[in-house]
C-alpha cells in the first residue's frame, strides 16, 4: 500500500522518488509514502528487526477501487497478522489505506485492535516531496512548536519562525494539529494537512547522509523534503480491543495556473516601480504574510484538473498497481 507516484495533469510530480530506489521484497522503496507502522525509527528493543516497523516490507491486498465523483479514484488496500508478524509483534491487527487520487492527494490509514489485549502503536505517512531546489524551500506553519531534535540527542527545541533547511534536519515537533506549507520561490506551494496526528516529521538527509544511503542519490537531497503526518514519540497511539484509530493526510498544490497569474502581476509592479518610481502597491499576501499561489475554488472549477492516473505499489513488486 505504497503510493510511489502523484502527478495532476500538465503538473509536475508532487511526491518524490529517489532514481536509485530498489523495488523488491528485501528493501524499502525510497521514495513515496513509506508507511511506518507499528513503530517509527529503530524497534525499541531490538535493533535487528527493520527500521520503521513491518508495514512498508509487507505484501497488502485490494480490498477495493472505485471511481468516485469528477477525477477522483479510490483505492483501499488491507493487511492483517498472521503467524510471521505475530512472531515479531504478539498482537492481531487488521490495517485498511484508503488512497484517493483527485486534485488531491488523500491517505487515510486506519489501524484496529480485533484482538482481546490492548496495543500501543507508532505511525507515520512518511511521505517524500518533490521540489525544484531544496535552498528556496520555505515550510511553513509549524513557527513556535516544540521540537525533538534527533540530531541532537532528542533535544527538546521551539521553532523559531518558518523552517529553511541548509543542512540534515531530522526534527519531530509536537503537539501540532497544524496544516504545513512548502512553499517554493516561482512554483505553486504544496499543502499538507491532516487528522488522527498531532505529530509531524521534517526530513532531509543532507550531503553526508544522502552519500551514505545507496538506494539514494548523492545529490537527492536538493530536490527533496520529507514532512510527515506521524503518530510518532508522545503521540503513539493506545487501542484497546474492538478500538479503531485513523490517521489522514491531504496533500493539495495551488494551482499553477494561479501561480503564474501572480507571478506576472508582481512582474508588472516591479516594472512599474522600476520604471516610474510607481506608487507601493501591497502585494497579495496571505494570512502568513508571505505571497501564496492558492487557486481559488472558482478557478479550480473553470481548470480542468484532471489527473494522471497515479501509481500505487502494493510493496510488493510482483503486484504493483
Ligand atoms: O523520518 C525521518 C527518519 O526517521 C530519519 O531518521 C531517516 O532515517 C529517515 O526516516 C529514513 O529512514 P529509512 O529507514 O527509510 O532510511
């Protein structure tokens, strides 16, 4: 149940994937939404089962597809315990990701306790971006939470205004129920919102950590950022038997058409500003204060947003979809 691949027609792919990606049983795929579950990073007690739990290596069913209203399609994908995860993690689970390709980018995962002991979960959609350059990314919306640094021990740190990355950041912030933008100088800002998590990752490996990966592109961390809707550190999950749990992320991009329009407005003003000392024209700006490419809904309407059909990889190569 691994989303590999999103990208709205006459647009440029939303997620990223890394060239160097495996696609077999033994490995994880690089690239994506990765699912973590049921634990995120390394097992807590023993380092030699696999980094960020079973889900992302298991093979998942189609539980069903349907076309849904304008150019949305759905998907649901299933997977459960059997004797083999039961020998690495004691407890009954049935899993069920529903993918929605639309204009949008929905992932919801729900995870239940059919069993008759309560489990305690870790989670993450661990979803890889797509951007031009990594130096005139922006991410926005997560100014003032709290944050782990796992670079630095777990440290606990505040976020100090919008996030730029010049280096490896590996940061957990909590308590954040926040929609995050990554926003990009000239290309139309990518929004992420979700439920079901008051946890989210930010991710990029950097030079050292991107040279040490091999399934990972010596200079991939340019063109890439993780930010990811997680249940992960003080926000793993409890379900007690019969419980259900949903985590939800939705991914949206303003629309370039949009974006161009802007792009060619604030064009015009610096020609007019340079050529006649024209009068200071507040630019468009959003509630954040930066200038967003947002489509509003009418537009959206009169665009026809249709989507490539995206692919989805159902982690095993011998039944991708
Ligand atoms: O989400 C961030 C992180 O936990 C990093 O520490 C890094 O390990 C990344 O996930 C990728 O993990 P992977 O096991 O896919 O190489």
């Amino acid at each position: 149940a691994h989303v590999v691949h999103f990208q709205p027609r006459g647009q440029d792919p939303v997620l990223w994937m890394s060239s160097e990606s495996r696609f077999d049983d033994a490995q994880p795929i690089r690239g994506g939404v990765p699912l973590c579950w049921p634990w995120f990073g390394a097992h807590p007690a023993d380092s030699s089962l696999p980094q960020h739990g079973l889900a992302r290596l298991a093979n998942w069913e189609v539980a069903k597809t349907s076309q849904m209203t304008g150019d949305t399609t759905e998907l649901i994908m299933r997977w459960g315990d059997s004797a083999a995860t039961q020998q690495v993690w004691p407890h009954a689970f049935e899993l069920l990701m529903r993918v929605c390709f639309g204009e949008e980018l929905t992932l919801e995962l729900t995870i239940s306790n059919p069993g008759d002991k309560a489990f305690e979960c870790a989670t993450a959609l661990h979803t890889y971006f797509a951007v031009e350059n990594i130096a005139d990314v922006t991410i926005v919306g997560l100014a003032g939470r709290r944050f782990m640094d796992q670079l630095d021990n777990d440290t606990v740190k505040i976020q100090s205004g919008s996030i730029r990355i010049g280096q490896e950041v590996d940061r957990v912030y909590l308590d954040t129920e926040d929609e995050v933008v990554i926003e990009e100088t000239g290309r139309p800002a990518i929004h992420i919102s979700k439920t079901g998590s008051k946890s989210t990752v930010v991710w990029n490996p950097w030079i050292a950590k991107s040279q040490r990966m091999e399934d990972f592109p010596d200079l991939g961390y340019q063109t890439m950022v993780c930010v990811e809707t997680t249940n992960a550190e003080t926000d793993t999950r409890v379900l007690e038997p019969s419980q259900s749990h949903g985590i939800r992320q939705l991914v949206s991009r303003a629309h370039p058409y949009r974006c161009s329009q802007l792009a060619r407005r604030r064009q015009r003003l610096e020609s007019i500003k340079q050529g006649r000392g024209g009068r200071q024209r507040s630019r468009q700006r959003n509630s954040r204060g930066s200038s967003e490419c947002r489509t509003p809904r009418s537009a959206r309407t009169n665009i026809a947003c249709c989507n490539a059909p995206a692919t989805l990889r159902s982690a095993s190569p011998r039944n991708s979809a």
